[in-house]
C-alpha cells in the first residue's frame, strides 16, 4: 500500500508536468520519459534474479530500494513546474470532466487495456514455466517483453507526433491484439513463439501507457492535464485492480489452461479498439482521415 | 457602460506576431474609452477607442494587467506576465470586478454552457519551450520517477513469482493476484487526488513525499517476507497488504 500510494505521489506528476513543457513534441518526450518504467522492468526482476539466489530476497528489495532513492532524488531535483496554476484550479477531483463523450469512450478505451495489460505482465512468468521451460527462461521472459516495451513507448510518441496521436494509439491497439490473438494463442507453447510475443507485446502494448495520456491530453487545456489524466487513470485502476484477479479466476476455472486467460485478453484489446475508434471519430466530428 | 451581445472581431496571435482575424460572436462591454470584449472562445479583447483595430490581450485562460494599447496588431504575447485564469467568467469578473457597476455575473449563459466553455481545449498563448536543456532535464526526472514507479509495477509479476512459491505457497493464485493488484489498483487510483493536487501545487511535495513511500515500502518488503523476519513481523497477509 505504501508503495502503491508513493507510485500514484511519482507518477501522475511525471505524466503531467511534461505537459508543461511540450506541446507539439508531447507524445516523444511523454514516451522518453514512460520508458523509464520500462528499464525498471528490465533491471528489477534482473536483480531479484540474480541477486537473490547469492544473498537472500531482503539483499534483493534493500537494492531496489537504494536505486529507488538515488533516482527519486534526481526526480525531485528536476521536475520543476513550467505553466502557473490557475487561481480558481480546485485541488479536489471531479467527475463532472467525464460528461465529455470524448473523454468518457477514451477513459473506457484505457481502461479495457489496461484491464488486459496487467495480465501477461503478472502471468507470464508463471505460463512459460507451466509451459515447461525452465525457471531461468521462465524469468527472462519478463525483461524481454519490457525490451519490447521500451521501444513500444518512445517510437509510437515520435510518430503520434507527426501522425496523430489517436491514430497510432489505435494503430498499437491492433497490433497488439494481432500478438495476443495469432502469436500468444497458437505459438505460446514454443520458444520463438513466447520470445516474439513478450516482444512483440511489449512493443505494441507499451504505448497504453505512454500514449494513453498524451491522448487525453488533447481533450483538455494544459493547466488541467493532471486533473484529466488523473482522473482517467483512477477508473482505469479499477481494471487493473479487477484485471488480474480475474484472470487468475479464469485460471483456476479451466484448471491451470491458460487458453481461456489469453481469449479474455485478446478480447479486452479488441473493446478497446472499438472505444478508441469511437472516440477519435467523435472528436474529429467523423473525419476519417484527419491527424488527431 | 453599455453591455450588448454582438460580433466582433477576434484575432489571435501568437508568439511570433502572426495573427489571424475571424468573426464571431461575443459579449461587448464599453468602458470609458476602451471597449473590452469577452469572446466564447475566452479571449478577452481590448479595442481603444481611437484605434480602429482590435489587439489580443490574452486569450483564456490568461488575462493580463492593461498593457499600452498598441497600435499595432503585431506583438508577442509571451511579453505578459500572465496570471492564468480557468474560467471565462474569472475573465469578467478581473476586467469589471464585483462592487462596481459594472460587476457581478454578466453571463447570460446557463451554467451549463459555461461550464462547457471551461473545458474546451485551449492552449494558444500557452508557450510551450518544445525543447532545450530545463525542458529535457524534466523528462529525465520524470524518467527517473517512472522507473522507480511504473518499473516497480512493471515487476510485480516476478515478486508474484517468487512469493507464491516461497512465503505465500498456501494461498491461491487469485488471492495472491489481488495483492498485487492492489498496488496497481492504488498507483493509479490514488491519482485521482494527487491530479489535480499537481495542477494546483506543482509536483515538488507530491515527488518528495512519493519518492519516501516508494524507498520506505522497497525497504519494508524485504522485512516482511525476507527470510530474517522481525520477531513479531510474521510472514503474514497483512504485512504483504502493508507493503
């Protein structure tokens, strides 16, 4: 819990306040910035890997924890606020925000992904060794999708720049369920299947997080960033609160088969390309073909 | 003062002294020799009336002190010091403040409609830096701030992995799932607070106080489910919850 309320206190400002400084280059710099979670899903289960089994799982966590400060100093040091706040801004939330249609089909377009995101990120540990592969390969599979992912979010910024940001998020959104439904589903089971899914979902589904927000961004002026993104992301949380476990039913329910739990997330990509779609055609008034 | 509702001309212009004009309707005010105009996309015009045309003072949400009228169209609005205001009817209320004949609530619009205005996107006169060393310095702390949150997440199926094979063995796997759902659950969810925190407050105490939790939980985790735990700290579910 503690940890879960320090995250919210790091992450909701980190999103925002690049806001402050980038407008036009927003999708880029956010995607920059949200690869830094990335290099932390590579480095930390790297370091549980490799650090517990020589010392004990407290050495492993006492690291993190002594990374976790170094770079949280870094934080408080340079993000400094650009925009002044307005004088009437309310320091409380509001749902009124959600009345927008736009806003309200892009919230639920997140929400059906990260409901889905959560899922292979917590189980795909668990599935390649009950796949059969070896814990060691079982453990690498984690840091290989986060590779993926690292990609996943600076590259489709640069591009939601130039094409659109609505454009190339539903453009991820396709091709992640394209990796859920024709590469996780049929080829999990072998090696260059599983490799190419972590991959192949890292690199697409990277961009929920890193382009989720500059989405959203475009929907409101900048001094009212964090209250939007904010507040999209405490509705989408109930996904991911609900996501996993779910899953985990699932699971039990089919007796340890993971087909049921990769149909369920194909099957939340695909909602949320429907919302997503339906929310960039509504905020373009219908317009096919225009950059947003 | 005479107030009408009637067209004018609006014109933006932005931080480079282009300026475009077009015609739309807009609630007119007559002071003495000026004429200011509250626009519906939350410009506030000022017109001498010597002068025939209209200059941008700020455009929503920025409403500037008076500054010289000028006689040309042609200025940088990044030359204001720009108090920022959200809503158009703070717009009103600085230029004819309550108190005097000319205050209190001139719009006529239903509050819905206001309110519609508030949360139209409006970011011109905003000067967005694109760019340049303060500005990349930021990305790298919100680099660095993500890598130790989003990263923590991002982890969360390898503690998975080795807790339910070792402390938590007993346990289902959904009801392992719901603990660490709860730390997603919470780092977003919690954020429907720190948002608008941020807007109002900047990021400085939220970072400082975020960066003290996230260190402190890293640090206790290990205690709860190392292999040494406190006397007393017992390998338990709401150590775990605690975490």
């Amino acid at each position: 819990m503690l940890g879960g309320i320090g995250s919210a206190l790091l992450f909701s400002p980190s999103i925002a306040i690049i806001g402050h400084y980038f407008n036009r280059r927003r999708g880029y710099a956010t995607g920059i910035a949200a690869t830094g979670g990335a290099f932390g899903g590579i480095l930390y289960p790297l370091i549980i890997q490799l650090v517990t089994p020589s010392t004990s799982f407290l050495w492993s966590t006492k690291l993190i924890a002594l990374i976790s400060l170094i770079l949280c100093g870094f934080a408080t040091v340079f993000m400094q606020p650009l925009q002044a706040p307005g004088p009437t801004a309310s320091a409380w939330p509001s749902l009124l925000i959600l009345r927008r249609p736009a806003f309200s089909l892009t919230v639920l377009g997140v929400f059906l992904l990260e409901f889905a995101l959560f899922v292979p990120l917590t189980y795909i540990t668990s599935y390649s060794r009950s796949m059969g592969f070896s814990s060691s390969v079982s453990s690498a599979v984690l840091p290989v999708l986060n590779v993926g992912s690292v990609f996943g979010r600076c590259l489709p910024g640069y591009f939601a720049d130039i094409y659109g940001r609505y454009n190339i998020a539903i453009l991820a959104i396709i091709l992640t369920a394209f990796s859920v439904f024709d590469i996780w589903l049929p080829f999990g089971h072998t090696p260059p299947g599983l490799v190419i899914f972590a991959l192949l979902f890292g690199l697409s589904s990277g961009s929920s997080i890193s382009l989720t927000p500059v989405c959203v961004g475009q929907l409101c002026p900048v001094e009212q960033y964090g209250r939007y993104y904010s507040t999209c992301f405490s509705i989408v949380s109930i996904g991911c609160l609900t996501g996993v476990p779910l899953a985990g039913m699932i699971l039990d329910a089919d007796g340890g088969i993971y087909r049921g739990l990769i149909l369920f997330v194909g099957g939340c990509y695909a909602g949320g390309l429907v919302a997503f779609t339906w929310a960039r055609l509504m905020a373009t008034n219908w317009r096919l073909k225009s950059k947003y | 003062m005479r107030k009408s509702r009637d067209y004018c001309w609006h014109i933006r212009v932005d931080h480079k002294g282009n300026f475009e004009q077009e015609k739309e309707r807009a609630f007119v005010a007559h002071i003495q020799n000026e004429v200011s105009v509250l626009t519906l996309s939350h410009s506030l015009l000022i017109q001498h009336q010597n002068i025939n045309t209209f200059s941008l003072l700020a455009s929503m949400p920025y409403v500037a002190p008076l500054p010289p009228v000028s006689h040309s169209n042609r200025f940088s609005l990044a030359q204001f010091e720009l108090p920022p205001l959200q809503d158009p009817r703070d717009a009103w209320e600085l230029a004819f403040p309550s108190g005097t004949p000319y205050g209190g609530s001139y719009f006529s619009t239903s509050d819905s409609e206001s309110r519609n205005l508030i949360d139209k996107p409006f970011d011109e006169g905003v000067v967005f830096p694109e760019g340049g060393r303060r500005a990349w310095l930021v990305v790298f702390g919100s680099w660095c701030a993500l890598f130790s949150s989003l990263g923590l997440m991002n982890t969360m199926g390898a503690f998975q992995a080795y807790i339910s094979t070792h402390q938590l063995k007993h346990l289902d796997v959904a009801v392992v799932g719901w603990i660490f759902s709860l730390y997603a659950f919470l780092t977003f969810g919690a954020g429907l607070f720190v948002g608008p925190l941020f807007d109002k407050y900047g990021p400085k105490w939220l970072v400082l106080s975020g960066s003290v939790l996230v260190v402190l939980s890293m640090d206790l985790i290990g205690n709860c489910v190392g292999q040494y735990p406190f006397p007393g700290f017992d390998i338990s579910l709401p150590n775990l919850y605690f975490f």
